[in-house]
C-alpha cells in the first residue's frame, strides 16, 4: 500500500510545464515572486526561464530599484512574445544597452512605459519606434533626454499610437508636438504637462488632427491661452477629461462651454474657489443660490 501511494504522490514540477504551471498558475505570482522561485533549485530555475520566454507582460515597476541590470537582461534574453514593458522605478539602472536588445527581438510590443528612466538616451525612442510599429500606449515623463528627431521618428512609425505621456520633457517644442498630432491621428491621451515650450500652436493642432482626442493634460504649460482651449471644444467632441492647472492664460469664458458638456476639468469654476477661500477664512461656507 505504502509503495502505491508512493507512486500516486505528484509534484509541482510534475504538471505540464508550458500547458499548465506557465499559462493558468505562473501568470498569476507576482514578478517579485517569480524571481524568488528561481533560486530554489535548478528544475524551478529552468521552469521560470520558460515563463519568462513566453510572458507577454513585464512589469518591473514593482521591483526595479532591488533589480541588478544583469538579471534584466538575463531574464529577457529569450523573449520575442512582449506585448507590454513597465520600466518605471528602474531609473537608477537601466541604460540603451540593456534595452535596445529587448525592442529588437520584440516587434509586438503594443505599451512601453520609460517614465522617469534618466539614463536612457533618444537612441532607445528611436529603436522603439523602428522596431515596434503597433505601438499604441507609449510613457515618457520626465524623460528629458527625448529631442525633436527622436519623436518625429516615434510619429513616421508608429502611426496608430493610441496615448503618449510626455509630461516634463521639456526639449520639446511646438514643431516636433505639431508633427505628431499630424501623423498619429488615432490620439486619445496626451499629456504635454510642465513643459514651457507648448503654446496655442500644438494644443491647436492637437485639436484639428486627433478628432478621437478624449484626454489632455496641459498642466503647467504657462504660454496656452483661450483661443486653443476653444479650438479644442470645437474640434473634439470626445474629450472627457481636461487638466489646466497652472495655466494662468486659460479662462472660465473658454472652459465653460467644455463643462455644459460634462467635461471633467481639474479647475473649478471661480465662484466654486471663491466659496473654497471663503469657507477658509470664515470656517463655513455662506449659502448662495447658484441658480440665480
């Protein structure tokens, strides 16, 4: 009996590797997880390098600041199946060289978030943009090292770009933002937030090229003004959220026709902030009728 059961008895390791442990259990540890596993033996090393091959998404966020850039790149070294790659958090590290292997053997990428990856260069947008032509969610904050040349590259390849973040890249002006919204009209989320070069022009443009456009961040950008929020309402019909703070050149007589239409604005009305202040000083707020 004690030699039946024995042979009954089934490990881990015993289930169909690519059938079964990678498709319905790996796929839901956590990254930081998976990492552990593999130094528990040599057969859990080899089950986790096949995960790894096959995962369509990357996601190091988590864990980025405690990973060695040599353990990035072994881990990737066999994947030509990526579809989403999440860099944020590894900006200590990560450099081109560790990245431009990965966009080469991975033209299906479909998200990229560099955010925050200082240590890049225009080279690894450039590389993207060449290797990944079904882009379509790209994140770049703070990644001042993006120039001109490099997203007008991104823009001649990666025409069906659906959202790109470029919060904070402040070598950009209104010709390289111009050039996108004229070649990537399939735009839905842009964010050009603190970055002092946009002006009227690119917002303007945004608005004549991107129909579907259905979320803008200006926050920050000091030289827009009313005439291209007004462009905006006229030529966006879709858009849902807009965020103007810190604009102080945008004004409730461009932002009120966007709110009868139920856009959500990061600014509130002026009798709204006057109430606010009000209530700061007296420690309650007056009733008023706002339907007067």
């Amino acid at each position: 009996m004690g030699e039946e059961a024995k042979m009954r008895t089934c490990h881990l390791l015993d289930l169909p590797w690519e059938d079964v442990l990678v498709p319905h259990i790996l796929c839901y540890l956590p990254l930081q997880h998976l990492v552990s596993l593999q130094r528990v033996s040599k057969q859990f090393h080899s089950l986790i390098q096949v995960y790894l091959a096959n995962c369509r998404t990357f996601d190091l966020s988590p864990i980025g600041p405690c990973i060695p850039k040599e353990a990035f790149c072994s881990m990737l070294k066999d994947n030509k199946v990526l579809q989403s790659l999440s860099l944020q958090n590894c900006s200590d590290w990560v450099t081109d060289k560790e990245l431009l292997p990965v966009f080469g053997q991975n033209q299906h990428l479909q998200r990229v978030d560099m955010s925050g990856c200082a240590w890049l260069t225009r080279h690894s947008l450039v590389a993207v943009s060449l290797s990944c032509t079904h882009l379509q969610h790209l994140g770049l904050a703070h990644c001042e090292w993006v120039d001109s040349l490099s997203l007008r590259s991104l823009a001649d390849h990666c025409g069906g770009l659906q959202s790109i973040d470029l919060t904070a890249c402040r070598q950009l002006k209104d010709d390289a933002i111009c050039y996108l919204a004229k070649k990537c009209l399939k735009l839905r989320s842009l964010s050009l937030a603190v970055n002092a070069n946009v002006t009227d022009e690119s917002v303007e443009e945004v608005a004549k090229n991107c129909r579907g456009l259905e979320q803008l961040d200006l926050t920050g950008c000091l030289r827009v003004r009313n005439q291209s929020i007004r462009t905006l309402a006229e030529y966006c019909p879709k858009l849902q959220s807009l965020k103007v703070n810190h604009c102080h050149n945008v004004t409730e007589s461009s932002l009120d026709p966007l709110r009868k239409r139920n856009v959500v604005i990061d600014v509130e009305p002026p009798l709204q902030r006057a109430l606010v202040l009000l209530q700061d000083v007296l420690g309650f707020a007056p009733f008023i009728n706002l339907q007067i």
